[in-house]
C-alpha cells in the first residue's frame, strides 16, 4: 500500500492530484487549512480520501495530522495563500502570514513528513510559482515565498538524495483555480494573451505533472513549469 499526503487537497490542483493520486492506488490524506464547506464538497466528490483538518504554519497540529501514518511515499506540499498588494502597502503581519503559509509551511510538512520517509525512500514534489522565478508586479511578498519554495526544494533535494527520497518543485504558470477568481476577465483575457499557448491552465494538468515528478525514479532537484510557456 503506498500513502500519499497532500496540503491544500480540498481545491483546485490539491483537490485535482488527490483524485489522480486515488486513481493511481495511493491511500490519500488530504489536509486542509480553513474552509470546512470546501472540506465537505471534497469529501462529497472523493469519499475514499481523507481530509484532515491542519494548518500547515501550525506545527503541532501538523504533527498530530500526520503522528498515525505508518509510513509516506509521496507528499504533495500544496497549500498557498495570495496577497496582492503594492508593497508600500503591504504590512509586517501580511507579511509573516504569507511567508509563514507559504514557505513555513512546505518546511514544516517536508520536516515531519521526513521522519516516516527516511530508510523507506519516497518522493517530494513542492508547488510554487511562475511568480517564484519572474516575479509578479504587486505581488511581491508571495513572489518572494515561491521562490523560497524553490530554493528549498532544491538544497533538500541534495540533502535527502543519500537517503532515495527526491525532492522537485512544480511550477504552475495562470492556472483557472480560486485563487485566480479575483481577477476580471478583462484581466484573465490580458494574460492570456502573455500566454504562448493562448489559454489559462487546470488544475488537473498541474497534478498530471505533479504525478510525473512523484513517479519517475531519476528526477531529483527539479522545477518543472506547468505555464503554457509563460516563462519563455
């Protein structure tokens, strides 16, 4: 049996790679930070995953989220929060949240979760951005914590090869999730056109690539971008 946890598993590409995960006959947790009417549509679409109730910038609750679990072959370090802001306006408590979700909590996950992977072997895969290595205009403080995502993800790729766990980063490009929901679609149509294949993501192409970077054996230290050439 092999065990799969996933951050940010009640929507969008967390919610999207649990169901593949599933599909591919992993025992999935997904844990999940706020929404319980998120929690209880996931529940209600994938009633073989169980959602867990975690805040990933809360180490102890992430411990007890994890404590139960006789081992993990795959973690999905998912769970993001936005903050679109100029930075003159930006406060030091906005600041540490989003530093604290975004990157303490890929730290917090990847530390614990280690722990039932060290001697076993297994596979991580962190999910950043394409604004974690191009930086977005008014998004400042969340470009700088993807791309900490980043950085991390490929020390500890180094760190933990010895012990067969690899470690790789995807990064999503304008993918049509929540998080994204903000935006006009004036806007949406103005990126889109940045876009070289014309259109924004899903979620379910993120997870496909998520699922690669789980599976293949000799991919460590990767950032494999899922953007529609965005970067380019």
């Amino acid at each position: 049996m092999k065990y799969a946890v996933i951050s940010g598993g009640t929507r969008g590409i967390g919610l999207a790679t649990a169901r593949l995960l599933f599909e591919k006959g992993y025992t999935v947790r997904a844990l999940y930070g706020s929404s319980e009417g998120d929690a209880e549509r996931a529940r209600a679409l994938l009633p073989h995953v169980e959602f867990v109730r975690a805040d990933v910038s809360n180490e102890e609750e992430l411990k007890a989220a994890l404590q139960d679990l006789p081992r993990i072959d795959a973690l999905v370090a998912n769970a993001g929060v936005p903050l679109f802001a100029q930075v003159q306006d930006t406060t030091i408590g906005q600041y540490h949240h989003i530093m604290d979700v975004n990157m303490g909590g890929v730290f917090l996950l990847c530390k614990h979760a280690v722990k039932k992977m060290l001697g076993l072997g297994g596979a991580i895969v962190t999910v950043s951005s394409v604004w974690g290595e191009k930086g977005g205009s008014c998004e400042s403080v969340y470009s700088a914590s993807k791309g900490a995502v980043i950085a991390f993800s490929k020390a500890l790729a180094k760190e933990l090869a010895p012990s067969n766990i690899r470690v790789n980063s995807v990064v999503p490009g304008v993918i049509d999730t929540k998080m994204n929901a903000r935006l006009s679609e004036e806007e949406k149509r103005a990126l889109e056109e940045e876009i070289p294949l014309g259109r924004m993501g899903t979620s379910e192409e993120v997870a496909s690539a998520i699922l690669f970077l789980l599976e293949n054996g000799y991919v460590t230290g990767a950032s494999l971008a899922v953007d529609g050439g965005f970067c380019l």
